[in-house]
C-alpha cells in the first residue's frame, strides 16, 4: 500500500523550517540546500513545494502574515472598540518568542523587498490589508470622523507599531512587553483623539 502524504503538512514543514533560517541566519542563507537540512529532509522534497528559492520566500511571507492576521482577527468582534483596537495592536507585536520570530522573518522580508519586486509587491498587499483593518477599527471608536482624518490616525497606528516592533526586537531589554503595552495605549490615544 503506498504511504498517503499530507501535502499541506509537508509544506507547512517547509515554511516552518524556512522561518527557523531566516530568524536565525538571515534571508541570504535561507537557501532551499539549508531549509532542507533544517526540515530534515531532501532539496528534492522541498523542490518539489517550491519551484524557485524566491517561491519558498514568498510561502514563508504569505505564512507569517496569515498568523499574526488569525491571532488579530480573534479581537475584532468585541464589544469595545478601543479595547478591540489594543489587542489587535498587541497581537501585532513581538510580546513573545514565537512573534519575535515572526518579528525576525518580517524585518528580513523588509531588507529583501526593497530590491526584489515580487516580494515587495507581497509586502505592498499585506500593509494595504492592514491599513484597511486598521481603518475599519478607527471607524468603529470614531465613527464620524472624516476619512482624511482616519487615513492619519491609520498612518500613526501603523507607523507606531512598525517603529516599536523593530525597537523591540533590536532592543529587547529596553522595550520590555509592558513598555509595549504603555505605548500602545499612547499611540491609540494619539491617533483616536
């Protein structure tokens, strides 16, 4: 009987191990040679996921943006929306190991988009969706607001939570989890008054 393979569970392998390159040895040295010693496996396993190094960074982007994406969305239905707001916020931000890694892949993603337009045109589609859930949170504590008046509290949001994330994970004595809540409130009030 031949061994039954599930696709989706290899791939995921693969992102998983790809992740564990870049937050460890940067994105240069996330070749398909290295994620398949990091997954345990064969560069023939893990060409066949991915025709192209450039397709395995774009899985591995694609993966760390639906994570952080399913722990926000949990908050989006509460009944207060400024509260709502700080947990989405707080969700986006490298509070623990496992979003620091993400932090991690992030930043290198970053680097890599300036000079790569496939990645930066993932990079473009994923602040377009972040800025629009951010936008869609501020319509719900100010409703009346303006849109011009929205689109800069969206730009402080997400300026700030960019800036504090990068801090916190160049710095992260510095900006312990709670300095981070503190300024998440700050930036909250500063953008929603």
């Amino acid at each position: 009987m031949p061994k039954v393979v599930d696709h989706e569970v290899r791939r995921a392998e693969l992102v998983a191990a790809t992740w564990q390159v870049i937050a460890a040895e940067g994105i240069d040295r996330a070749t398909v040679r290295r994620v398949a010693e990091a997954a345990g496996c064969t560069t023939g396993r893990v060409t066949h996921y991915f025709a192209s190094k450039e397709d395995m960074l774009a899985a591995a982007l694609r993966a760390v943006v639906r994570t952080a994406a399913a722990r926000m969305t949990a908050h989006l239905d509460g009944p207060d929306p400024r509260e709502a707001l700080g947990q989405v916020m707080h969700e986006a931000l490298p509070l623990d190991d496992a979003r620091r890694t993400e932090w991690l892949v992030w930043l290198a993603f970053w680097g890599r988009a300036a000079a790569d337009a496939r990645l930066r045109r993932e990079q473009e589609r994923h602040y377009a969706r972040w800025r629009a859930l951010l936008g869609d949170m501020l319509s719900r504590l100010r409703p009346d607001e303006p849109a011009g008046t929205r689109q800069a509290a969206v730009d402080i949001l997400a300026c700030g939570i960019d800036g504090l994330g990068l801090q916190a994970v160049l710095e992260p004595a510095a900006f312990s989890p709670r300095r981070l809540e503190r300024a998440i409130d700050a930036l909250i009030t500063a953008a929603a008054t």
